[in-house]
C-alpha cells in the first residue's frame, strides 16, 4: 500500500508524543496521518482511551493503518473487538508490560492484561532489548501470540525522544518496508 491509500493513525502512549517524538515527526511527513487525541494524556482512563480510539478507526475512510507507541499498543490492541472499519496492519512499538505490578505509574495496569488471540490482520513490533516499561522477552511472548513479526532494536530504550529516537530513520525505513506489503 501506499501512504495515500491509507489512514495512518497516530496512536501515542501515556503523556502523548512530544514535538520531537518520532510520531509527532511521522504525523507531520505523512499526508494521510493523523493522530487519536486522548481528553486527559496525562492520566488515562481505559475505557476513555479505548473509544477515542473506536472513534477514529470508525471514521476512517480509507484502510487504517496503526502507528502506536508505548501504551498506544494497549490502546490499540484493547480497542480491536469495537472497530467496524477494516484495519490494514499495525505498526506496534514498545509496548510496556501492564500487566507488571512494578508499573509507574501503578493505574497503566487497567490497560492490561493483553488479549493474545491472533490480530487479523499484518502486524510488526519494534522492541528493545533495555526497555524500563517492557522486557524483551515480553514484547516476544506478545508478538508470539498475535502472530506480529518481531524487530529486535538492540538497547534503544523506550524508543522515544528522551532515548534519542526523535527522528529515527530506521523506524522510517522498517515502517515503509511494513507498509508496501500490505
């Protein structure tokens, strides 16, 4: 597929994607990008978070395309059963673990624990092997069950901007790869 056959949803984790964040710079390049806007970024409501998301994937008018980030991932993948639109694929990066009691904060837990039926439709996740929410070993478990193609990113972090990952070119390389098999 290409970016003008799709409805690329920008779908940050908890706090948003700052200006410098990888989807802040992707939303701004991409024409057909747009990002689910949470009421309250900074303390997430499940249910809240999960209906904005319905909503967008709803509207879309062309096959959507899901870039989620952090706890994004569980916004997305907790939304699925409500979506009446078509999802092309998903783009999944460092999904944190919500299901780990040692969770900060301790209320990202209401977003787990994940569902690991198979996602019906191509998936990819980029997971770090240093993540302070998510290990490796989880992201592979996860990526397992949905049946998501795994990329090992080395020690990068949360995948953000605070871990240096503000433009990151291989992110952009691996997601248009990702997309031209759809």
């Amino acid at each position: 597929m290409k970016v003008s056959e799709t409805d690329i949803l920008i779908v940050p984790g908890y706090t948003n994607s700052g200006p410098d964040h990888w989807q802040s710079r992707w939303e701004r390049k991409l024409s057909t990008a747009r990002r689910v806007e949470q009421a309250e970024w900074s303390k997430p409501v499940r249910e809240d978070w999960v209906a904005r998301m319905v909503e967008a994937v709803n509207a879309a008018q062309k096959p959507v395309v899901i870039v989620a980030h952090s706890l994004g991932v569980a916004t997305a993948i907790q939304a699925l059963p409500h979506c009446a639109k078509k999802i092309a694929g998903a783009f999944l990066v460092a999904p944190p673990d919500v299901a780990n009691p040692k969770i900060r904060p301790k209320h990202l837990m209401t977003f787990g624990p994940y569902p690991r039926d198979p996602l019906p439709f191509p998936s990819l996740m980029v997971a770090s092997r240093n993540d302070p929410f998510g290990s490796f070993e989880h992201a592979g478990d996860i990526a397992n069950a949905w049946g998501s193609f795994l990329v090992d990113a080395g020690e990068a972090g949360h995948i953000n901007a605070e871990s240096g990952h503000g433009p990151w070119p291989e992110g952009t390389m691996v997601f248009a790869q990702f997309l031209s098999r759809l």
